[in-house]
C-alpha cells in the first residue's frame, strides 16, 4: 500500500495534450490538499517523438520529482518500453489492451500491475473530437487512488468553457466506472484529501511567477522574441497585456528586444525581456549599452544546453560564466539566480528594486526545469518586497537652479534620473563615453571619472546587497559536507538532503543566490567551516567552483556535475554525494 | 517654444568642412522651431556614424545609442510615451547593413515616429568603404576592384514594407528637406526620409554636382503620392533624373493606436504600486 505518495507519469507522443492531463491531475490533488510538484520532458517538435509529464504528489513537503513512478498512463507501447524501469515493485501501467499489448517478457519483468482501459473505445463512444485519450485514463487514475473525484472535476470546470468541460466530465466519468469496475480493490496507491494545508495553495511555474513578480513589479513594457524555455514567459504577460496597461511587443530579434527595452526604460518604466542563452548571445551589445548609458533592465536568461542551438526542450547551467562576463568593456550589473519557483516570484522584484536603484542591467538566471516544473505553493506574500524607484524624480518637474545632468557626478555614483518630457530637463545620455551632460567624449581624465563613477554605483551595492539574501543556507552551520550550489540544483538537492538524513552524516547546502556581485564574505566563511565541501552543477566545467576560488581563493573539494540536459534526479544525486565519501 | 539658440550647445563640431551633415543639421533646426515644439517634447535618437554625433549638436533630449539599432530604441521610447516627439537619425550603413533587419519591421510596425537617414552613399566615420547604397563598381579600401553587388533602393523597399510616409530629401534643397522634415514629424505613424548627404572626403563620385545635375522636386510635376503602385514607378526612378520629395503617404493606424486598452496615455503616468495580481493568483488556485 502506498498511501499519499505518488509519482505519476503520462507519457505518449507530442501533441497528445500530455502536459495538459498532467497540468489537470496536479491541480486536483492540490485542491485535495495535497502537496504537488510537476515537470514535463519533451523534445523540439511539434508531433511524434515522445513527452512525459511527471506529478509527484505527498501530504508531506517535497521539493522535486523523484526517481520512480509507481504508475504510468501509457499512450503507446513506447512509452512503456521508456520507462519501464523506472516503475517501483509492484508499480502500476494503466494502457489501451486494444491499441497494443504488454507482456511480461517484453516488460523483463512480472510484479508490474497492468491496468488495461479502452481509453480509444470510450473516447469514440463520445464522438468528439475534443476529447482525447488522456482524460478517460484520468478518470481511471482517480479510481485507482480511490481520489475524490470531484476536484478534478471542478478543475476541468474551472479550465474549459462549459461544453468542453461537460465532455471531459463524462469521459472522466466513464474512465472511472471502468476501473471501479474492473480493479475496485486494487486501491494500491492512495491518495486521501488533507484539511491542513487546503486553503490558498496556487499551482504554477518558474516563467509564471516571474511573470507575476513582475506584474506586481509594476512592469509597464515587456518585449522578446520566442525562444524555449522562455517562451512561456511571454505568453504569460501577452494574455495580460490589456488587463495590466502594459505593452508587450513580439519583436523580430532579440536584438531588436534589448534595444527596446533600453528606450522603454530611458523614457521611464521599469521594463523587461526574456530569453535563451541563443538569443542572450544576440542581446551582449545591447547589455553593454544599458551599463554604459546607466539605464536600467531587467532580462530574464532561462538556460538550456549549449553551445548554440543545443538541446532546445532540456535544462542546463552552462551560462553563468558568460552573463557575468557578457559584452565587452566593463560595467556593473548584477545577476540572481532563483533556486525555486517561490524565489523567481520574489527575486524578481528584487531585479526590478536593484535595476532602478542602481540604474543598471539586472539578469535573473534561471534554466528550463525551473521555468518550465510546477510548484505547489503557498501564496506569495505580495507586500514582503516593496517597490523602490530608487533616485528616479517621477512625476515632478524639474526645480533647480542648477541644470539637470543625466550623468552628474555624486558620492555614491548615482545620479538623479528624470525622464524626457519632464519640463525643465533635457535628459541626454550617451553609448559613447561622455561628460556629466551626455554629451560625447575622448578625454582622458573624464573617461576615468565616468568609469569610476559607474563603478562606485557598484560599491554601494555591494554594501546594499549586506541587507539581501544573497545566500541562503540549508541544515545547521556545521556538518560533515557542505554542499555548494547555485538555482535550479537547489530543488534535487533539497531532496537528497531529505534523503540522505536517515544516514549517519551530517550535511548542509548553502544556495548562491547572488552571483555578480559575488557574497564573498559569506561564501569564504562556510568555506572554512566545511569539512568537505562539494559543489553540485550542470555544466561540465563547474563554472561556480572557478568562481568561488576566484573570489575566495579556497577550492572546492569535490564536484558533483552533470549535463545531459536532464535535471539531477534524488535518488542518483544522494548516490553521488556518498560516492565523494 | 524653442528658438535657434536654445537649440545650440557647447559642442566643437567635428564634421568635414562641407559635409552634407551641416545641411541636415540646419534643416532639422528649422523644422523644429517651425512645427513650434517643445524643447521637452522631443527626443532624438542615434546611431554610430558621422552622423550620429548629431545628437551633440542639438540641445534636446538624446539618445545616442549603438551602430544600426535606431529604430529598436526609438520604437521602446515612443510606445512608452505617445506625447513625444520622437526623431532618430541613422547612416546608410548604420540602416541599411547593420540595422537592415529593424528597417523593414520598423515600417511594419508603424509607430509614429519620424526616422531621418544620411545617405552619402559610404561609410564615413570608418574612413570609407562601401555601403547598401554606394552604387555598383564603387571603389573603395573595403572593395578596391569595385563593390560587386549592386545597391540596395530603401526607398522602394520602405514602399514594399507597407511604409506609411517615404519621402527622399537633398541637403541641397534646405528649403525643401526643412518642409519634408515638418511633413514627416506631422505625419500619424512612421515617417521616412532618405535624405542625400554628400560626404565631400570619401565619395568622391556621389558629389553635390553629381545630384545638383540630377535630382528634381516632385512638387514641381504633377505627381500623387497617394498612388502606391504609382509611388513605386518612381521609386525605382534612377539615372538622369532623380526625384525628391514625398514619394507615398497613406493613412493607417499606428501601432499604439492599435492599443485600445492603453489610448494616448504615457505609461510613465501608471502606478507601479500597489498592482493587484490576486485575480490572477486565485485562477492558479
Ligand atoms: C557593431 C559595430 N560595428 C562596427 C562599428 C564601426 N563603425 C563605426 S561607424 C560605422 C559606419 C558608419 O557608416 P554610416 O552608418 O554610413 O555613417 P556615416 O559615418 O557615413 O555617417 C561603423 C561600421 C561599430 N561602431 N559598431
Ligand atoms: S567623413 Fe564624410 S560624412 Fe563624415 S564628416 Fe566628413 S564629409 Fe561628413
Ligand atoms: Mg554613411
């Protein structure tokens, strides 16, 4: 018996609306009070090939998918001859026994359940072609797990018009007659609604809560062009562009994205863009602009694997090197990098706060498996960040006796914005170098001003950033390994952590938040603590120990990397953490 | 209201003694004050060129931003704040090689901005080589046995990109090129002028004689810019004669116009505070 504990799989070809089943049962076991987590492997195509969809769902906290699936909603035979391994003793695979057949020989094992469902009969019967497969396996599913059936229904009647929903409701329906039918006592893998933790828990992704970080943001301009995983980004604020009072504009390049948002930003709203490390290659020259003409932005880089057009659907961390270092010539920026989707929400506020502060380009670094997975989630605590325009004279004109410089000098580097338009003020700035003015020039020792003037903005954000989270810490100060790690990671290794402590071993995690500028005093300080310290990543050259010897010239014992374009699962990264002892 | 002197500022001009860019500057001078903006009102954006440094020249806001990237910049500023005036100023090279690509979706997009080219034909500032629109068998340092490719028309090309307001000037002609400039700002949605801008050091054969001889006002025939199959005749008019003047014009919302939920109003004027996602939190429920 397994009893508020799942892991789901629906798997089958592109196009079958996998994701979409995927989305629905979360959803429901999130309204059943339930803890949630979802993620989607596909490939870059449109039909064919094959996708899966996992949901892991608990009454206690979990932060990732886990390595097994107790039961499998197979599309087609591929799909089972896939995972087949994956599947726990005694797991379960509901199919189609009329679309093909499983053996136990094909299978190279016999404590698999088979559940067979005329998913394609039953689907036919309702003669829509709305309808798809999927649904009636679901309504099987909940059968299986003995669920509460009607929140999967109120999702469905949440998400569809009210036609689609009344036929989804009835293959749903007709799915579960079957299976109470015909396996009413296999209730193997249970799932019981939990009154706790019911209320005000929303359901979502990375791309979606920076989305919603930057709606609260107060983000009156958003431009990109599509590029995975960051697509979903722009969708997300595209469907709220009237809604909100915004503009969001498909551009032709990113190039073309980044210049945008430098304008949109010089006349004075806080604006954004998003992409891959492809089209990030593409925004270098515009970067550079934005730290030489101190305006600020936010750009979201959600990684995939590269070099160049790579593994387009997967996940990686090969681009933190290049955001710190990208463009030419040298300018403060800052760069942060979201462990979780909770923490896209709120760092991206920050992004927003810090970009005006310090009129700067802010990136947020994030890769496909944290914009893409779904979280489970307490509502966001929409007040706990407020907005900080930093030295931007908005909404008042210019009175002064002495003439507005965009570029004038002061202690701490920043100089007072006003925008174009505002009266009183001519608001000049420069890609070139240039005096107080805006106006061009070559001379040597204004040149050295200016430069250290950009570079004192970057001095009191570092003393700024004192009062941040640049890092965070997992388990207690000491312990036998320390583990090292910086955004998506952190999910899988939380997980580990979880697992690894029935062991005889003590282990912490310190998350690197803010990579540029770098925590270097709290980074060194758990550094001397540690007894072992391992960094986990992946990229191939461990991009965050190079980092972390640059800025405290200590080494890191082990590495613990991978890159293959799939997120570490817990069971294996738990593996590779004893391996190091 | 802006009078010439406020438009002045400190900077030494560095431009060639009889560079076309002079003409460029003092027609835009005087379509300024003649259209009685604001110098608040006006934002002006550039590339990297001789004719970048523009900017330097006139005291009003500015951006002068990277090589190629005018119309990019220029569209984020004015579809955040309709009520400026927003003016960029690009080279051939700048437009037509580097910023080709933002050209022809510029045009598409139509925001109501006025984009204003110096067409000299070369590329000045590094020294001359060849452009889109130095002619075939120019012979430069980049292409010292002649540019093989033949030139590019952005003209027609503005026509075929659904361009709403194509217009090609002379500094030759002030009086005209000024009138040009008020027509372009006036006009709702993009305005284009390829404006013929000798460079008196590195084109030796696209000279003030050489369009003295050839270029002729449309003004001066009877002519309906109105007519677009008609418009890309002429665009396409090269050799003896040339023609300057407004080349098409039509009528056709502007891309902020297309915004119904926005209006005429400045984004900068919204709230960022405060913002109520709670609707959008609940439907992820
Ligand atoms: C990305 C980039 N590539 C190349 C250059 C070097 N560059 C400076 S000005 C210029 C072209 C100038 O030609 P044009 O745009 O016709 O302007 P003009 O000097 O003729 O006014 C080039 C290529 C640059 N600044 N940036
Ligand atoms: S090089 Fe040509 S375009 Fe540049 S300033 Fe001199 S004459 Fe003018
Ligand atoms: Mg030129």
């Amino acid at each position: 018996m397994n009893i508020n504990k799942i892991s789901l799989m629906i798997g089958g070809e592109a196009g079958a609306g996998i994701s979409r089943s995927g989305f629905l049962f979360a959803k429901a076991c999130l309204r059943g009070g339930l803890q949630v987590f979802g993620t989607n492997d596909y490939q870059s195509l449109i039909r064919g090939g094959h996708n899966f969809y996992i949901v892991r769902v608990d009454s206690e906290e979990i932060f990732s998918q886990s390595e097994s699936i107790d039961l499998l909603l197979a599309l087609n035979k591929e799909t089972i001859l896939i995972h087949k391994d994956e599947l726990v003793p005694k797991g379960g695979i509901i199919y189609d026994g009329e679309d093909f057949t499983v053996s136990d020989e094909e299978l190279g094992r016999e404590d698999i359940n088979l559940y067979s469902v005329p998913l394609r009969q039953i689907v036919n019967k309702l003669k829509d072609k709305l309808i798809v497969r999927n649904t009636v396996g679901l309504g099987a599913i909940m059968s299986l797990m003995a669920f509460n059936l009607d929140h999967l229904i109120g999702v469905i009647k949440d998400t569809f018009n009210s036609k689609v929903a009344d036929l989804n409701v009835k293959a749903l329906k007709m799915g579960w007659n079957f299976a109470q039918k015909h396996f009413a006592e296999d209730h193997k893998y249970q799932l019981s609604e939990q009154k706790i933790v019911k209320k005000h828990r929303v359901f979502l992704n990375g791309n979606e809560a920076i989305g919603l970080g930057a709606l609260r943001a107060g983000c009156k301009f958003y431009v990109a062009y599509p590029m995975t995983p960051a697509t979903g980004l722009l969708h997300f604020m595209a469907s709220l562009e009237r809604e909100y009072g915004m503009i969001v504009v498909h551009a032709e390049s990113e190039i073309s994205a980044i210049n945008m948002v430098a304008g949109a930003s010089f006349a004075g709203v806080r604006a954004m863009t998003a992409t891959s490390g492809g089209g990030f290659c593409l925004m270098s020259e515009g970067l550079g602009m934005l730290g030489m003409t101190e305006t600020p932005a936010v750009i979201m880089l959600a990684q995939r694997p590269g070099p160049s057009t790579g593994l387009p659907t997967y996940s990686g961390q090969g681009d933190l090197r290049f955001v710190i270092h990208a463009s030419h010539g040298e300018f403060p920026r800052v760069v942060i990098a979201p462990g979780d989707v909770e923490e896209c929400f709120y760092k991206t506020l920050e992004a927003f706060n810090l970009a005006e502060k310090y009129q700067i380009p802010v990136i947020i670094l994030t890769d496909k498996y944290l914009v893409e997975s779904y979280e489970g989630l307490k509502v966001f605590d929409v007040d706990r960040i407020g907005i900080d325009r930093g030295r931007y004279l908005r909404g008042k004109d210019y009175e002064s006796e002495e003439e507005y410089q965009r570029h004038k000098f002061t202690r701490d580097g920043i100089s007072p914005r006003a925008i174009p338009g505002m009266k009183g003020v001519i608001v000049r700035t420069n890609s070139n170098e240039h005096d107080e003015n805006g106006y061009t020039t070559d001379n040597p020792e204004l040149t050295i001003k200016m430069v250290n003037k950009r570079f004192r903005k970057r001095e009191t954000l570092v003393k700024d950033l004192e009062n941040y989270e640049t890092v965070r810490l997992y388990g207690s100060m000491r312990a036998d390994i320390t583990l090292f790690g910086w955004g998506t990671t952190k999910r899988p290794i939380r997980e580990a952590m979880k697992r690894l402590s029935g062991e005889d071993l003590k282990i912490n995690f310190l998350q690197i938040v803010y990579l540029d500028p770098f925590p270097t005093d709290k980074v060194r300080k758990m550094l001397q603590l540690a007894q072992k310290s391992i960094v986990v990543e992946e990229n191939k050259t461990s991009q965050l120990s190079s980092l972390i010897r640059e800025h405290t010239l200590m080494t890191i014992d082990h590495e613990i990397l991978k890159y293959n374009g799939r997120p570490f699962n817990p069971l294996e990264l738990s593996n590779r953490i004893k391996e190091v002892l | 209201m802006v009078t010439l002197e406020d438009l002045n500022t400190p900077i030494k001009n560095t431009w060639c003694p009889g560079c076309g860019n002079f003409g460029i500057l003092t027609a835009v001078k005087r379509a300024l004050i003649r259209l009685s903006l604001e110098r608040n009102q006006v934002v002006l954006v550039s590339g990297i060129g001789c004719h970048g440094k523009i900017v330097n020249h006139i005291n009003i806001n500015g951006f002068h931003g990277i090589h190629g990237r005018v119309l990019p910049l220029a569209n984020g500023i004015k579809l955040v704040n309709p009520n400026l005036t927003v003016v960029g100023f690009a080279g051939d090279a700048d437009q037509y090689d580097e910023g080709w690509g933002y050209f022809t979706h510029a045009i598409r997009r139509n925001v109501d901005m006025t984009l204003i080219v110096h067409d000299n034909m070369v590329l000045g500032l590094t020294t001359g080589q060849t452009t889109a629109t130095s002619r075939k068998g120019f012979k430069t340092k980049s292409t010292p046995f002649g540019a093989i490719s033949p030139a590019l028309n952005p003209v027609a090309h503005a026509i075929v990109s659904n361009g709403t307001f194509v217009a090609r000037g002379y500094v030759g002609e002030i009086t005209h090129l000024t009138r040009l400039m008020v027509e372009a700002i006036k006009h709702k949605g993009f305005s284009f002028i390829d404006v013929f801008q000798p460079c008196v050091s590195f084109n030796k054969i696209n000279t003030y004689e050489w369009f003295n001889q050839r270029v002729y006002k449309l003004e001066e025939e009877e002519y309906d810019y109105t007519n677009r199959q008609k418009a890309l005749e002429k665009s396409m008019e090269w050799g003896d004669r040339i023609p300057i003047g407004i080349i098409y014009k039509e009528d056709r919302l502007s891309y902020r116009d297309n915004l119904s939920h926005i209006m005429d109003v400045s984004l900068t004027q919204l709230p960022t505070e405060d913002i109520d996602i709670s609707s959008i939190l609940k439907s992820m429920m």
